[in-house]
C-alpha cells in the first residue's frame, strides 16, 4: 500500500494507491476497512471495474492487511504517524539498525531503541506507549471492524474502558452513546443488533428514549418534550412496541434518569392539548428548575450598593462619561442601581455598551467588586475593550475543572467574590449554563444580563432570555433609540429594517457598509463569493481574508452549506504546495495557515464549542497539530482531529455573540428551511465594519417576510412565574 488518497474514518470507505504485482504503475483500490497505514501489505478480494469518472480501478468487497515484511515497507510504516515519537525520520534510523527486526523490537523488548541515534528517555517512553495503545486500539478494531465502528471511535472505546472495552461492550452496546463522545444511538444500535440483542429489548427501549430526548435537545432546542410525542417519535424510529416503551420510561423514572412534570393549563408556552405531560431527561429537568429556583433568590434581599441619590448619580455619570443618556438608557440606569436583577435589551446602535459602563462607573466609584463575563472569547474580549475592564468567558469565570470532566470550582457552596456581575450576549446561553452560573452568584450580589432578545436563541437548549422577559418576574429595560451616529451605518439600519420585515437600503459604493450583490444560481453566488474574500476586500479594505472577513452560511448541507463553501474557500485561501504540511483525517485535509473551528467543549484543552483558531503547525514526527486560540497554543494529536473543521465558513448559529469586521452571507432559495427573519437579523449583526449577502433577491425578502420562530418546549416561564406554587410532580 503507497497512498491513502481518502479514508472516512466514520465508514471506513477508503480509496488506496497499492503496488501491484504485473503492474508497473500503482493502482486505485476502493473498499471498506477500519484502519490501514502506508506501507502495510493487502489483500484484497473484490473484482476490477471501469469507473466512468476515474477509470480502471479494483473494487474490494473484502479487505485484510497484514504488517510490512520489507524495510521499504517498514519506513513507510512506521513514518506515517501511526507511532508518537516516530516521524519519516527516526522511521528510517530505526530501520537501518534492526532491519526486518524492526516491528518484532518494538514490540517485544522496546528498550533496544536506544541504540537508535537521537532516541533518548522520553522519546523512547512516547514510542513505547503509543505502540501499546496502538497494540490495544487493533485488538478492539479486529473486533469493532466487524462490526461496523471506524477507527476514531475505536480509539476513543479503547481510551475511555481499556482491556474492559470488548467485554463492557458485548453487556451493553447502549452505553457508548453515554460515555463516547461521537457515538449516538445509531451507531450503538447497529452494533447490538450484530451482537444478537433483541429489538425489544429492555436496554434498547430505555436507549432509544434517552436519544430522542436528546436529539429534540440537540437539533431543536427542546428541554423537553411531551411524553406521547417521545413515545411515538421512539416507535416511529425503532418499532419497539408501545407497551415495551413506557414500561422504559418507568423504569427510567425510577432509576432518575428521566423526569416527567406537568404544564399549566392554558400555559403561553405549551397548547393545552399536550399540557398534561411532558418527559425531561434528568439534568435538563434540574437545570430549568435551578434556573427558576436561583431567579426568585436572586430577586430577594438587599441591594449590595449603599443608599444611593439616584438622580444625582445619573447626572455624575454623565459628565464623567461625557454622554447625553437617552431616556430609556437613564431609566436602566436607575434601574441598576435599585434592582438586584435587571435585564436590558435591544438592538445594534442603541447604547447598550453605554449603559453597562455607566453602571460600572457607579458600582466602582462605591469600591464594590464587579465581574464581567459573556459566553464566547470573542464576545469577553469584545466586552473588556469597549468597557475597559478585564472580562472573561463564563467557563473561565467559573473556573472549571478539566481534571473533574468540566465541573465548575465556583457553585452555591464556593460562590463568586462579586457584588456585581454583568454577563453579556444573554441570548447565546443556554439552559444547562445559565443554571451553573447562576448557581456560582452569591445571594448579595447584583446581576445585569444583556442581550438582543431579536437574535437566534441559544445552540443549546431552552430560550433563557425570551423566556426571562416573558415571564414579567425580572425587571426588564428594553433600549429601542438607535442613535444618531449609529443610524450612519447601513448596517444597522439593516438591522432594524429587517426586524420591521422592511427590505433594507443597501449602499450603492463605499464609504457604504452593507450590500447586496444579487446573483441567482449556486454556482454564480458561490463564484462571486470568493471573489469577494479573496480579493475585492482584501484590495478594497485591506482585510485579511483569515482574520478579518467570515463567511456564515445558513445551513450545513448543500452546494452552498458550510462544508462545500469551506472546501472553496480552503483550496482558493490555502492551497496545497511544496514543503506545506498537512494531514488528512475525518474527512478534512488540514494544513498549516488553515482557519478551524472546535465543535464541542473540551475542558481538558479550555477550548470550547464555536472557538476560531488557525493551524500554525504540522509535526508528522510527533502526530501532532498545533493551533493558536487567540493568542494560544492548543496541541492535538491526530486522533482528536475531529473536533476540528474548517471554519473560513461558518454557520450563522454558531457565530452568535461573535463580531467581525467583515461578514460575507450567501443567500439562496436552497436555504429555505432556514430562511428566517431572526436568522439574517443574527448574520448581518455579527459584521462590524462591513457586511455583504450575496444571493438572490427572492431568498432575501423570503427570509425577511419568515418571522416564525420554533418553540421550543419547556416550562422555564411558567416555573419563574409560580416557582413557589407551581412545585414538580417530582421532588428533588
């Protein structure tokens, strides 16, 4: 085997460049194999085909390999980064000591690698560990490649139960959707029906529940759900019958692993015909009543700032500021310093950094302890330069604890040493860590939450900060004055003609900071996008296309989604060149100077879900890529690759409470289940000194009429409302 030209590590599929006896050019060989590494021998069974697009190829129906025997083979072998420790290099040293020995030392007396020059202690201890992992990681895939599991799952399995992962798995396949991130109930289905479980077995039942509730959290923001509506959900997936299902769910109760309550009737937020039931998964369930129960606490109590002449401390503020306040912004003020809660929200360009700054001036000027915080690095940074101030991501604000999986120091029992705390970009926080910092602020201390409600709701679960305003229970200040000098900007005024369902002005020529370029087919749009990136804001604005200028695109999928848009931009921005360095893995090619996102939390590295980072190395030796995260440096071996993907386009979800300064949307008809008012009310937010759609008119205006937004099922507001009466079905 030459070449890997492509591998899902998810499927399998792989199309191999092999030397082939009788043929004096390598040939294509496509097929299906868990893990396969240069220079390994195959043997394949299968028959040759004439592909219409790439010619004579071998199509495997069964493939099998075996180590190299040759020291070519070997070099090639041990080169690939399959070992830590051991790159083309030190792969080449070591077979030139031991020869056809090479892979029978490694294996049996490691320590003879010292003889090998530049192999000290530590290198030595890396080989040795990464080979013995990789020893284990095989015997688990011998027995998960016949099952179906790839080899970035396979590694996890391994890494997560060890010598236990085949005897852990065989007791129960459905645990892997608990404790292996990657796998979801499918794929763990899948595996228990190979394994000879029964399709109404017990632990399939109670499984297949658990992942509707999550996937109705996941893809639609649902806390939770009305129990019928999982049952048949469930049995519309699964053909468990009826009576095997609730007597899951039962069982689930009585194990705390679900939480069935009950809605109000004639509650805003759930019909009556579903009022009755509704079934949580468990940490939802505490997490929205937590929500609830730390609100009504922060709202009693005193004041933390001293009697105070409001009146005259408004007038101070604004010759210390130099600022006119607006009435509504005066009235937040006033407001801050007589609430223990308050909320404020309202649009772009309508002063709410200007208030949270005079609210900081009061509480500092009274030498009280302030903290400011947002849910993203982007949006802290954003926070401390236009305040001034030190701010920090939630995460971080809460301290957590990569050794503990991402549990927070900072709770009820170790609270923060505030008196204020003002948390920004409210509408990007979910349910899940709205509950966790509220639970870390001390019963004296003063909250300010500030969002624009008219945004997209949170990734997460739950709509917190809707559902704080709807509720009426949180003194609210909604700022809707834009100002003079920001209804400059086209962009704004964008902005709020949108939410009006107005189609907005766009400038005709620069100093103009918001256009239209109309286009009507995928191709065109996508043709003048990169143009766009690529070069008239490069030349026009001196932009970065990396650093200053992000594309966000309204879905994932489709000639203009997300990945086809990034693949582009990747080969447009950062082509393949000489002496460049680059692994393939999880169905990316990454290379150094490439723009990637994190796709999920990992407290162990502190990034988390939606942080940007550019790749600034390559180590083949070491299987390692290095990224910088805002000025720091993340390590991940090839294994972990798949937390990562290219990020020169992004979805407009996941660059909430982001800002850019300039901001690229392509917009077509193809997008029409996401073409939503809020949606591209979010994505021309999110652009600071320019913003550009490009697309068609039609898609435009059909987004601009659409301001439907999905509910989201939960009983937050009605909680917040009669937290005291309203008690669960449940006791916690």
């Amino acid at each position: 085997m030459e070449r890997i030209t492509f591998h899902n590590m998810d499927t399998g599929y792989v199309v191999l460049r092999v030397s082939v006896r009788g043929k004096q050019e390598p040939v294509t060989m496509v097929g299906f194999i868990s893990t396969v590494v240069a220079g390994e021998y195959i043997e394949a069974f299968g028959q040759w085909v004439n592909d219409r697009q790439h010619g004579l190829q071998f199509k495997a129906s069964e493939l099998k390999t075996t180590p190299p025997h040759t020291p070519e083979g070997m070099i090639k072998y041990l080169g690939s980064g399959l070992i830590k420790g051991i790159g083309p290099k030190y792969a080449k040293r070591i077979v030139e000591v031991f020869g056809e020995r090479t892979l029978e030392i490694i294996d049996q007396s490691p320590t003879s690698l010292s003889e090998v020059r530049g192999i000290g202690p530590q290198r030595l201890e890396k080989i040795r560990r990464s080979w013995q992992e990789q020893r284990g990681v095989r015997d688990v895939m011998v027995f998960l490649q016949s099952y179906g599991i790839g080899t970035a799952r396979a590694v996890r399995i391994y890494k997560t139960y060890g010598d236990q992962s085949i005897e852990l798995i065989k007791s129960n396949p459905y645990r892997l959707t608990q404790d292996i991130w990657g796998i979801g109930f499918k794929i763990a289905d899948d595996l228990a029906k190979r394994l000879g479980l029964p399709e109404d077995s017990p632990l399939r039942a109670r499984a297949a529940i658990r992942y509707v509730l999550q996937m109705f959290q996941e893809d639609l923001g649902h806390i939770c759900y009305p129990e019928e509506g999982v049952i048949s959900k469930t049995q519309e997936l699964t053909n468990i019958p009826l009576d095997i299902l609730r007597q899951a769910i039962e069982t689930g109760r009585q194990e705390d692993e679900f939480v069935r309550d009950s809605a109000p009737k004639c509650s805003r937020n759930i019909p009556d015909e579903l009022a009755p039931t509704l079934l949580y998964t468990k940490p939802m369930f505490l997490a929205e009543l937590g929500v609830a129960r730390s609100i009504k606490r922060l709202l009693k109590g005193d004041h933390p700032l001293p009697h105070t002449d409001t009146q005259r401390a408004i007038s101070w503020v604004e010759e210390r500021m130099g600022v006119e306040l607006a009435p509504a912004q005066r009235e937040a003020l006033k407001a801050a310093m007589t609430h223990k809660l308050l909320v404020i929200t309202g649009g772009p360009g309508v002063g709410k950094t200007t208030i949270v700054r005079g609210i900081l001036e009061v509480f500092a000027a009274k030498g009280l302890r302030i903290g400011l915080a947002a849910p993203t690095g982007r949006a802290a940074k954003r926070l401390s330069e236009s305040t001034g101030r030190e701010a920090k991501t939630i995460h971080r604000l809460l301290e957590v604890d990569p050794t503990q999986g991402g549990k927070f120091k900072r709770d009820r029992e170790h609270p923060l040493d505030l008196d204020l705390l003002v948390i920004d970009e409210v509408s990007m926080v979910d349910v899940i860590l709205m509950n966790q910092m509220l639970r870390a602020v001390p019963p004296w201390c003063s909250l300010v939450l500030v969002g624009d409600v008219d945004q997209l709701p949170s990734v997460g679960p739950g709509a917190v900060l809707a559902d704080l305003i709807a509720s009426g229970v949180v003194p609210l200040v909604r700022l809707t004055q834009v100002f003079r000098q920001a209804h400059q900007s086209y962009i704004i005024r964008a902005a709020h003609s949108i939410l009006a369902g107005e189609v907005p002005e766009a400038a005709m020529a620069p100093p103009g900071d918001f256009f239209f370029i109309e286009a009507n087919d995928p191709e065109t749009i996508l043709q003048r996008l990169i143009t766009v990136v690529k070069e008239r804001l490069p030349l026009r604005y001196g932009f970065d296309p990396c650093k200053a200028i992000q594309v966000l695109a309204p879905m994932n999928k489709s000639e203009l989604g997300v990945r086809n848009i990034n693949l582009q931009l990747q080969q447009a921005l950062n082509p393949p060149e000489k002496g460049r360095a680059q692994v393939e893995r999880f169905g990316w090619t990454f290379r150094v100077g490439d723009k990637v996102l994190q796709t999920h939390n990992n407290y162990q590295k502190e990034v988390f879900n939606g942080d940007i980072g550019k790749i600034v190395g390559i180590d083949d030796q070491e299987s390692e890529v290095l990224v910088e995260f805002e000025g720091r440096n993340v390590l991940y071996d090839f294994g972990e690759l798949d937390e990562l993907m290219l990020a020169y386009c992004t979805t407009i979800h996941k660059s909430q409470g982001s800002e850019y300064p300039a901001v690229v949307i392509p917009l077509h008809t193809q997008h029409y289940l996401m073409l939503q008012r809020n949606l591209l009310y979010t994505g021309i937010t999110r652009g600071k000194q320019i913003v550009i759609v490009i697309g068609s008119r039609k898609a435009f205006e059909m987004a601009i009429r659409n301001q439907e937004r999905a509910m989201r099922f939960s009983l937050l507001r009605e909680r917040l409302v009669a937290v005291e009466s309203h008690e669960s079905t449940e006791r916690v």
